[in-house]
C-alpha cells in the first residue's frame, strides 16, 4: 500500500475545498444565493444550449423530390436489368444461331 504524507494529504484536500468552494454558486439557485454572505463567489457560469435544456430541431420532408429521387433510382435498375438481359440473349445467339431464325418480337423478363 502506498504511503501518502501528510502534507500531501493536505495539499490536496485544500485544493478540493478551494474547487468546491468556488464552484459551489453554480450548484445554488439564484434565490439561495441572494440570502449567503457576500465573501463567498456569486457569479454564475453561463451555461450552453446543450445543459439549459437541449435544442429543437424541425426537419421538413420534400415528398416530391423523395418520389422523383425513387422513380429515377427505379428507373436505373431496369435499364441495369435489361441491358443485362439483352446481353445475355445476344450471347445466348452467338452461341447457337441457328436456334434464332427470325427476329424476336416479344421478349419478356422475370426478376
């Protein structure tokens, strides 16, 4: 166990007492303050946004940019699918083209 001396001890406590007694105004409401002795500190920090209370915040939604934004991303999909689709038909008559006589009319995907 560690051996602390006395003036250590001391030090340290004095300097804990000072702490809190000047930081003791900010723990104290404003009617109790009015009524302590004067040699003790009175000025209260300010304190920010985040400890008064926290903030509010208003986020508005564009529903139209969110329906415009889901359409073209829709859209870039399917173009994705069906240029894949469209390869994979093109190698499929590479590989036999005799299997293919005429041109395809209708040509249908699942997804």
């Amino acid at each position: 166990m560690q051996h602390l001396t006395r003036w250590r001890v001391t030090l340290v406590l004095g300097i804990c007492f000072v702490g809190f007694w000047f930081g003791l105004q900010n723990f104290l409401p404003h009617s109790v303050l009015e009524k302590i002795p004067s040699f003790i500190p009175q000025s209260q920090l300010s304190l920010g946004l985040d400890l008064q209370g926290g903030s509010s915040i208003l986020l508005e939604v564009d529903l139209k940019d969110i329906a415009r934004n889901s359409l073209l991303t829709l859209i870039d999909e399917l173009r994705r699918a069906f240029r894949q689709k469209r390869k994979t038909v093109e190698n499929f008559k590479s590989i036999r083209p005799n299997l293919f006589c005429g041109s395809v009319k209708s040509f249908t995907a699942d997804f």
